[in-house]
C-alpha cells in the first residue's frame, strides 16, 4: 500500500480517466489505512535488542510515540474526502481540497526505510549483495524520477496566461500515457540535460535549476553508496585471498610435501568458503545469552529430531531441549577425507561432537 501510494498520489497532477481499478484502489487503501490504526494497536514490536514485546501497554505506548498522530491525520483527511464529496457544490469544493491534503499520505514513505532494511536482513546470500546494492539504486533513482516528473508536469499544466512547455509542445491535447512519459524521460534527463523539452517560463527555469542541483547531489550520494558496498564485498573476499597467501607462505617455509599442501590448502579453503565454526563468528561472543539458546536451539534441533527419544521431546516442546542444544552439543567442521577416529582411540568423555562434510 505504501508503493501503491508513492505511486499513485503524484499521478494526481494528471486528469486521471475514470478507472474502475482505481476506485477499487481507493477504497482498498483508505480501508487498510483504517484497520492498520487498530492493528497496531495490538502487534508485537521487536525491540533493539531483537526481542519481541507482546506487552499491549509497551506497544500501545510505543505506537502514540512514533505513527499514531500521523496515521489519525492520515485517515481521517482520506474519510473527511468522502463525507464532503457527497454534499452540495461547496462541499464538492472542499473535497478538493481534501484531496490535496491526500499529500499528506506520501509521509508514509518514511516507512520504506523501514522496509527496505528488513528486506535487506532476510537476504542471507553474499552474491546478492551487490545485486541488492544495484536494486536500491534504481529503486531511488526511479522514486525520484517519477517524483520530480509529476511536479514539472504540474508546474507546465498550471492555469495562467503565459506560456508553458505542456502548452508550446501541446502536450495538454495528448493523453496521459505521453504526458507522464515526457515528464517522466524529462526528469531521467536531468543528469546530462534535455534538448526535447525545455523550460518555457521564469517558473519553470526555477524549477528545472531545483531539480537538476538535487538530481546532482543525489547522484553522488548513490554512487558513494553503490560504490562503497562493492568494496565492502571486495574486502570480504580478499581477506580469504590474503588468509590463504599466508598458508600457502607457512607451509613452503616448513618444507611441506606438495601433495600435503594441497591437502591443507583444500581444506582450508573449503573453511573458509564452507560452514564456518561458532569461534570464528566474532559477534556471536556479543549477543544475549538467551539468544545464544534460541540459535543452538534452531541449529541442532534439526539434527536431534532424527534421533526417536528427542523427535518425541521435541514434539511435547520439552523445556529440556534448549539446554541440551545449549550446552551438550557442538560442532566440528571436516572434510570428507579427514580421520575422525582410530581403532582404539578413546573419545573426549561428556562431549559429543557432530561432523558436517
């Protein structure tokens, strides 16, 4: 709904034809926006600290905080529309007027920040990190755009006497698809100017001069950004690169054999491209000890669950698995040639260790 409104609400410089898909669309949102107030009032929040808080005080107290005034106004500019929109001619008027505030809705943005965060934490692939780098980018640029293409569109179909470029290029004769589109390719252009349309009055010059400082500030934002994520992957991946120089290093000086070298390269690299042990997790050593049980909970129930005795534990929700998972269980990353035991060997005796290859 938040897209649909970024969308939608800067579409209304345009004569919008009667759409039947865009009433429906109206009364969807405006009937969301009503229900999101109460159930608000009655979702869990997560915490700081990753927790989640089901306490209706703290959540209520929480919501009048942040976006229950904003949400009231919101609401109640969209409902004042309808009930004006049904009176007389000075109602009809006032309706107007309530459409304008309609604005107001685009303060909702502010939760795109909001959301494309938790996007970001539930992309657990480091190869989409640059992709995902790439999609922000074009996600601005393309906000931006369409923003400032809506606001020159506006600018040049104004009511006044003097000329205007919707006037002098008779875009005010064509329909909406070639308008938005000319305002739309008029704002992409910015970056590098647009022969095709150019500003036909004082005003519009303002306005493109505005635009065209913003779009430059803007740019260089999203290029530090775009540019700074691609070195953050570089420097992930050269820190295995150097890591791996280093052994290849130690172990020549030693005067290893090549096949044992290559044996011990191998591995090591399948460590470090592979399943990575709890102590090489630096933050791990950071986060709350009941969120450690949670994680050892999540990672070794899945192994346990094989085992009957611990399927029907799991099954009842036994609170003696988490410590089980917590403390009696650990892991050991090997490869599929390694040795883990010989006839005769005796085993670490209260421990049991688990093997992945």
């Amino acid at each position: 709904m938040v897209l649909y409104d970024m969308v939608m609400i800067p579409m209304q410089a345009y004569d919008m034809p009667e759409n039947g898909f865009l009433d429906f669309m109206e009364w969807t949102t405006r009937l969301f926006w009503t229900f999101d107030i109460f159930f608000s009032c009655i979702t869990g929040v997560v915490m700081t600290d990753g927790s989640v808080e089901y306490n209706i005080r703290i959540i209520l107290k929480r919501y009048a905080k942040t976006w229950l005034t904003m949400d009231l106004i919101i609401v109640l500019s969209d409902w004042s529309e309808v009930v004006f929109s049904s009176g007389g001619v000075a109602m009809l008027s006032f309706a107007r007027t309530t459409r304008i505030v309609r604005i107001v809705r685009l303060l909702r943005l502010v939760r795109m920040q909001e959301i494309m965060a938790n996007v970001t934490e539930r992309i657990q692939s480091e190869t989409l990190g640059p992709l995902v780098q790439v999609c922000k980018v074009l996600i601005v640029l393309l906000t931006i755009s369409h923003f400032t293409g809506c606001l020159w569109f506006a600018v040049g179909a104004r009511n006044t006497s003097e000329s205007t470029w919707v006037k002098v290029l008779s875009y005010d004769t064509q329909g909406v698809d070639a308008q938005y589109l000319a305002s739309l390719h008029w704002a992409l252009s910015q970056c590098r100017g647009m022969d095709e349309i150019s500003p036909a009055s004082a005003l519009e010059r303002l306005f493109a001069v505005a635009v065209g400082g913003l779009i430059f500030v803007v740019a260089l934002v999203m290029v530090g950004v775009f540019t700074s994520g691609l070195t953050q992957q570089y420097i992930i991946g050269g820190s295995g690169a150097r890591q791996l120089a280093t052994l290849k290093r130690y172990l020549k000086q030693n005067n290893v054999s090549k096949a044992t070298t290559k044996r011990v390269c191998r591995n090591a690299k399948h460590a470090i491209s592979g399943d990575l042990t709890p102590e090489s997790v630096e933050l791990l050593h950071v986060i709350s000890e009941p969120l450690k049980v949670e994680l050892a909970y999540d990672m070794y129930s899945q192994v346990l669950m094989w085992h009957p005795f611990f399927l029907e534990l799991l099954q009842e929700n036994s609170p003696l698995m988490r410590p089980i998972c917590h403390r009696a269980m650990s892991m050991l990353l090997l490869s599929s040639t390694d040795i883990i035991f010989n006839l005769g060997e005796e085993g670490t005796i209260g421990t049991r260790e688990m093997g992945r290859t």
